[in-house]
C-alpha cells in the first residue's frame, strides 16, 4: 500500500467518526512522521521503557490502496488516549477472524499470525496474545513483528536454546526478505499476553544474523564463495571442502599457554573475522593493544616468584575461558553448519610467529623498564 497523511477537510469532521487502525512502523520510520507531523505513540513495553530502536504505532485510515496517516496537530495529541482506545477496538473486530497457526517448518513451538495486512498488530492485544500462551502451554513467550502482516511468537523455556535461536533465526530471515515492509527484528518477552520486555542479544549475534540473512550479505557472499572454488586448487594447504576454518576454546587455551596471550587473542581475532564480526574483531584488536603490553608489565613486575611459572597457565585459563564465554554460541551455530577446526600445524604456526613477534617487544619493556 501507498502511504499519505491525512488531513482533515473541513474543521468539523471528527477523527472519533473515522475507521482508525493502529500500525506497526519501523524505528527508522519515526523520523519520517516527525517531519511529516504524523501521530504516533510509543510501543507499550509493561514496566520498561521502549528503546529507541522498537517500532512505534501510528494511526491509519485504510484507504483500499493508500493508508493515511493522522496528523499530529494539537486537537489529536489532546485525543490521544482516545484515539488508541478507538483504533485497537477496530483492530480487535478486523483480526476476529484471523486464527493462530503453526509455522510451516513443523515446529511446535513456534505460532504464526498472519493472513491479514494488519496480523502484525495482533501483539497489541492481550486478549489474543493469551490465546497464543494457551495454545503453546507456555506463560512465558517470544514474541516479533518481523515484516507487515506478520506476527512470530515462541514458546519461551530459560535453558532451551537450540528453539531460541531457531526462533531468532527465522525472524531475521523474514525480516531481510526482499519483498513486504519490514517492520522490526526486535524479540519481545510476553507475560500474561503483555509486553513486558525486550530481548537482549549480543552485538556479535546480531551481525553474524545480518550477515546470514541480509541480501546485501548473501550476495556478496555468493561472490566471494566463487571466487574461492576459483583459488581452491591453486592455494596452498587450502581446505578441499571449502568449509570455514576456526579456533575451538580449547585450540586458543592451547596457543595461550605456548605462544603467550597475543596467539590467543589472534585465534579470537580470526573467529569474529571468519564468522563475518568484523567490528567485533576490530574491538578484539583494541583490546589486544592493552592487554598484551598489561601482561608483560605483570610478568616483569614479579620477577623470580612463583606467580611467574603458573604466569601461561593463568593466561591460557583466561583466554580459553573468554572465548568459551563470548563466542561458544557462535561457534556451536558454525559447526552446524559445516565449519571445522584448525589442525595442530596451523596452532603451531601462530604460536611461532607470535613468540617472535613478542621478542622484540619484551626486550623493549626490558631495556625501558629498570630492574628492582
């Protein structure tokens, strides 16, 4: 549908005698209305304030082929409560017919809502939402409005990963999808068929979903597997299969404990890279620049004590611990999907080239630093 604002025509006509319906709008979308000088309220998050990145509601006159949007003038924000209250009764009586579904994929887990241009505004209304918790035998759910007309919800288990991130998984591949509007890939926590919070997801998840689902990504993808099959017989020790090489926790407590805290630190470097987190692994690089000198300072300030022999295994604990913690999902989702280890030639190499990279750096910190 084409989008207008609509403005009134004459100083009597009411917006009460008028057929609203509330919208779903992107974040991106809000700034628009504000220049436009459209009525919009924010999502109605129970106990939280919304981010400024969840979508907002506006107020639409379904017009066959054009929606028209009220405009913010000073008799409609005074109205508002009104306004709200007359659009989510229109929208109560246009989704009466819309039933709740099962996803296609066979999962039992996971409702659909859809068939309708407003099926995404269904999380507004509790009442339905409770037939969703009903229906899923869950009073915890995950709820997203990833595209117009188009309402996911989850059934919602703490330790249950494996359907949380499916979940997470099909709402950022509907919401990429080149065709529809696309509204939000934000997870929303329902409890008693409110909003009652939002789902918090690593930045590293998030691009490593951007780039699986996006076309921009897929695209470029597709070119660089190309060229690759290309290279592949004329690279040496390259992997025949193709598949994306990375560094398991245990590999990075390995190369720690033999080629210091920068062999480590390389190993989480290359996964964020190879997995296409690439400002995750630039954040790695910064932190590498503050660490590794941190740690020879550490070592030279206890010269002779027994801090120094358990220094590696310390540093090696860390390290491998770290990655286990920030990139265990990410390498668990990988390994599904075909990736594989690097062999011990590859670890031994790293370990090499970084002792000798450490060399000249510790002499440095010798020479600057004078001894006790």
């Amino acid at each position: 549908m084409e989008e207008t604002l609509y403005l009134p025509t004459s100083p009597g006509l009411k917006v009460m005698t008028m057929n609203i319906l509330p919208l779903l709008k992107s974040a991106e979308w809000k700034s628009l209305a504000v220049e436009q000088n459209r009525l919009v309220s924010p999502l109605p998050v129970d106990g939280v304030e919304a981010s400024s990145a969840a979508p907002v509601i506006a107020y639409g006159v379904d017009q066959a082929d054009t929606v028209a949007f009220l405009p913010a003038t000073e008799s409609n924000l005074q109205r508002i409560a009104a306004i709200r209250d007359q659009s989510f009764a229109a929208l109560r009586q246009r989704l009466a017919c819309v039933d709740w579904s099962h996803n296609d994929g066979g999962n039992r887990d996971v409702l659909i809502f859809t068939g309708d241009f407003s099926a995404a505004e269904c999380l507004l209304l509790p009442e339905r939402m409770q037939e969703a918790h009903a229906l899923l035998s869950s009073p915890e759910l995950l709820a997203c409005t990833p595209k117009r007309g188009v309402l996911l919800v989850c059934r919602y288990r703490k330790d249950d990963k494996d359907v949380i991130e499916a979940f997470l998984g099909l709402c950022h591949e509907i919401y990429y999808e080149q065709d529809g509007e696309p509204i939000s890939p934000i997870v929303w926590g329902v409890s008693q068929g409110l909003i009652r919070d939002r789902m918090q997801i690593s930045e590293a998840y998030l691009e490593y979903l951007r780039n699986k689902y996006s076309p921009e990504a897929t695209q470029q993808s597709e070119v660089v597997t190309d060229a690759s099959r290309d290279e592949q017989g004329h690279v040496r020790g390259a992997d025949a299969t193709g598949a994306t090489l990375l560094y398991s926790p245990g590999q990075i407590a390995f190369m720690t404990l033999f080629g210091t805290l920068l062999a480590g630190l390389y190993g989480i470097f290359r996964n964020y890279s190879r997995l296409g987190a690439v400002s995750t692994a630039r954040g790695t690089v910064v932190a590498g620049c503050f660490l590794v000198p941190l740690t020879i300072l550490l070592f030279l300030a206890l010269p002779g004590s027994g801090y120094d022999r358990l220094f590696p295994i310390f540093s090696a604990i860390l390290a491998g611990g770290a990655c286990k913690f920030v990139q265990g999902r990410l390498l668990e989702e990988a390994q599904a999907r075909g990736a594989r280890f690097h062999k011990v030639w590859n670890q031994c190499l790293v370990i090499l080239i970084s002792l000798l990279l450490m060399l000249p750096v510790v002499a440095v910190f010798v020479i600057l630093i004078p001894s006790p």
